[in-house]
C-alpha cells in the first residue's frame, strides 16, 4: 500500500466529527439571517404604520451599537470564561429584543427592541466565531465560514418574500416574533456538542484587564450612540429651529464621534486606525466594506419602494439576490488559490463599482431587474472579502487571544455599519423633500458616497498582506 493511500482522509465540516457542532452553528446563524433579512424588508412598512418619520435609519443603526456593546463584552468574557456564558447570555437578550419589537405601539419601542436584539446578537457571533477557533481545524475554517455564508440562502431566499407578505397582508409584527422559534432550536442544537468547552488554560485577560475592555465598550457605544442620534436630529431640524440648537447638536455628534475614535483605539489592534501592516488592515477593511454594504443595503427596500412603486414582497427579491451573491461569494474564497489579501482587494473593487453602479441606477427609468441583478454582485463581493478577513484573522491569533481578536474583527465591522447607516440617514434627512416623488437624487448622493468607504477598502485591503521575515512570502492561502 502506497504512503498516500495509508493517509485516512482529513474529517470534513459535515463528517459525523464535526456534524453536530457545524449544524448547530449554521442554526444560529440562520436565525441572525431571517431577523436581518426579514426585517430589513418589512422596516418601510413599520416605519409607516408607528411614524417614524427621519428616526428610520436609527432602527438600524442602535442594532449596530448594541452590538458594539455585545461584542466587546462578549470577547473579554470567552478570553476568561470560554464561549458558553456569552453565547447563553446572547439567545436571551436577542429573544428578549423581538418580543418588545413585536409588541412595540410606537416607533422607538421597535428602536429599543432592536437595540436589544442588537446587543445578544454581539455576543452569539462573537461566541461562534470562538467556538470554530477552538474546534475546528485551521484547514477546515474556510469551509465553515463558506458554509456559514450559504447559511443565509435560505433565509435569503424566504426571509424577504415571506416578511414582505406578512407585512402587506398580516401584520408586520409577525416578522420579529416569527424569528423567536428559530433562536430556541438553534441553542437546543448547539448545546449538547460544545458543553464540555471551558476557559482558556492561559487566559490572556485577567478579570481587571476584562473590566477595562467593557468599561471602554460601553464608552465607545454611549458615544457611537451621541453622535448617531445628535446627527439625525441636526440634521432633521425644521428650517425654522434656532440656530443655536442646531450648532449644539451638530457639536455633540462631533464630540461623539472624537470620543468613540479614543475608545476604539483601546478596543481595536494597534495601528488599525492608520491602516498598519497585517492584522490592523485586516480589521480595518472588514469595517470598511460593511460601512458601504449594510447602509447601502438598510435603504435599499426604501429606494425601490419610491423609485420603482413595487410592493415590499418585491423589494425584497433585491435582498434575496445579495445574500445569494454573498453565499456564492464566500463558496469561491473557500476554494481560492493564492494569496488570500488579494481577495480582499478584489472584494472591496467590486463593492465599489456595485454600490456606486446602484447611485449612478437611482432612476425609474432602470429596470427593476438591474438593481436586483448589480445588488448580487455586490453580495458576492462581500462574500469573498469578509469570509476572509475571518480566516486571517483566526490564523493571527491563539488560544488566549481568539475572543479579542474575534471581537475586535466584529467591532470593525459593527461599527462601519453603523457609520455608513448614519451617514446615509443623515444626507437622507438633510436632503429628503417631502413634496417631491421618487427622491432619485437624495438615493444617488448616498449611493455615491457610500462608494468611497468600498474604496478605502481597497487601500486597507492591499496593506492586510502579512510578509514573513524568513520567506516574504503571505501565509494566508485556501
């Protein structure tokens, strides 16, 4: 018998090794998919029904703040105490979220909820991302993280439609509550396969050090919070206001948004702001590519409702076709040869010509179709990139750092999404004319300028490459 043939074949992420732990996952974030996807499409009609008025994009972007929270959280916590905790912890609060969501009677007890919602799902994919850290084998990460993309098809596929039907002819409150059975399968599938995890044996993070992280998490999401809210409300002030009431709170979203800069220097890796070399870029690009994404896509359903007249079952179908993209996208980089920071270049290329190609389409003029198709090729930019900033990051990093590092990745990508969806809200308000039909101008500036955050992102991109001393060459392949 020949040496190779003597060789058993490595276990693959679905061999019954593996099974238990890769479908549980998938549950959890199948259950974080519908609640995004579904919710992204039926908000308009919320919106409408509870008068939400120029307050739209905080329903958004307080889930993102939230998460900031979660996410820092989180990470100390599965440096000391291992996955569990933060996991169980992330179930509840997400479950606790979509109830006052489903039962809100005003606009901002939905914002609440979702604040909620946004702070358990922090810590859940903080946690998941930990757990495929320690079990997983380096080889089969890109798998899973493949596998973790094609989690979102079918939730991409139904969420949209299927919210968009119970928005239009039952109720929208049926999109949150519908998503709390998914959140109670996923932890009674995940549970009996990671159990038996425990602390680190060398915990980089004493409890002190753990203390001080949340201390400046809280920091950063009460500031990223100040900035978003004092923004919108500046920006959405009657023409008539005083003029010192809108130089007051335009001063207090600068501030905010100084002091979430001081603070995210202590959360992030050192240099990330600056775009060092290696693991700062890195996390730098993830935030970069999700500031464009996300916001461009939170508004998405709103644009082709006023440019196009469709109904939300069919806004959604512009959803549906970037998730799928998103899963095709993460399926390629799972089998990518070469260095894997060309992949973030060439995501971050893509994101940019699709979100500014959606500006430059902001007319009824363009077939419905066009968007839907350019909104794929956005998705699998995004599949491709952002499954490999995963992979390089756990590749970075150890036992004892794995949670830090997996929250700092989350906290890039969290708070991009944040800053884009509050940019976009903000030039929303100043520039929406209530009188006017379709808005295809104020769509376009928002679309083009989310593009410039894609573009950064091909600077970061290019600067990720890691380049060992001894061989010069990027130890990142698939």
């Amino acid at each position: 018998m020949s040496g190779s043939a003597a060789q058993p074949r490595p276990a693959g992420a679905m061999s019954a090794e593996y099974r238990a732990l890769t479908l549980g996952i998938l549950a959890i974030i199948t259950c974080s998919a519908f609640e995004a996807m579904a919710v992204t499409t039926a908000m308009p009609v919320v919106a409408q029904e509870l008068s939400a008025g120029a307050g739209y994009g905080l329903a958004f972007s307080m889930f993102l703040t939230a998460s900031l929270l979660g996410t820092v959280v989180a990470g100390s916590r599965c440096d000391r105490e291992g996955p569990l905790p933060s996991l169980g912890a992330g179930m509840a609060l997400m479950t606790v979220g979509l109830l006052l969501s489903a039962l809100a009677g005003e606009f901002w007890i939905v914002t609440a909820g979702r604040a909620v919602s946004g702070l358990g799902g922090g810590a859940m994919i903080v946690a998941v991302y930990v757990i495929i850290g320690e079990i997983y084998p380096s080889a089969l990460q890109p798998v899973v993280f493949g596998w973790l993309a094609a989690a979102w098809i079918l939730p991409s596929m139904v969420g949209p439609l299927a919210a968009g039907l119970l928005a239009q002819y039952v109720s929208w409150r049926w999109v949150f509550a519908a998503v709390i059975p998914i959140v109670l399968a996923a932890g009674l599938m995940v549970w009996p396969r990671i159990r038996s995890l425990g602390p680190p044996a060398n915990p980089a993070l004493d409890q002190a050090a753990g203390r001080r992280r949340a201390l400046w998490g809280t920091v950063l999401a009460a500031a990223v919070f100040i900035a978003q809210w004092a923004g919108s409300a500046a920006a959405s002030s009657p023409s008539g206001a005083a003029p010192s009431a809108a130089v007051l709170l335009w001063t207090a979203a600068a501030a905010g948004a100084g002091t979430a800069g001081v603070a995210l220097a202590r959360l992030l890796p050192a240099g990330t702001l600056r775009l060092a070399r290696g693991l700062p870029s890195v996390v730098a690009t993830r935030g970069l590519l999700s500031a464009g994404f996300v916001a461009a896509e939170a508004f998405l359903p709103l644009m082709v409702l006023a440019t196009h007249g469709v109904d939300p079952a069919t806004a959604g179908l512009a959803l549906t076709a970037g998730a799928v993209g998103w899963a095709v996208g993460s399926f390629l980089q799972a089998r990518a040869g070469g260095r894997r920071h060309r992949l973030l270049v060439i995501g971050a290329t893509m994101l940019a010509a699709a979100v500014g190609g959606i500006g430059l389409l902001a007319s009824p003029m363009v077939p419905f179709w066009v968007i839907v198709a350019v909104w794929s090729f956005a998705g699998a930019a995004m599949g491709l990139a952002l499954s490999s900033t995963s992979v390089m990051v756990l590749a970075l990093s150890t036992s004892a750092d794995r949670g830090r590092n997996s929250a700092s990745l989350q906290i890039s990508d969290q708070l991009g999404a944040v800053a884009g969806t509050t940019v976009a809200g903000i030039l929303f308000a100043l520039l929406q004319n209530p009188a006017a039909s379709g808005q295809t101008g104020v769509f376009r500036v928002m679309w083009l300028v989310l593009a410039v955050f894609a573009c950064l992102g091909i600077i970061s991109g290019a600067r990720s490459a890691i380049v060992t001393p001894n061989t010069g060459k990027v130890p990142f392949t698939a």
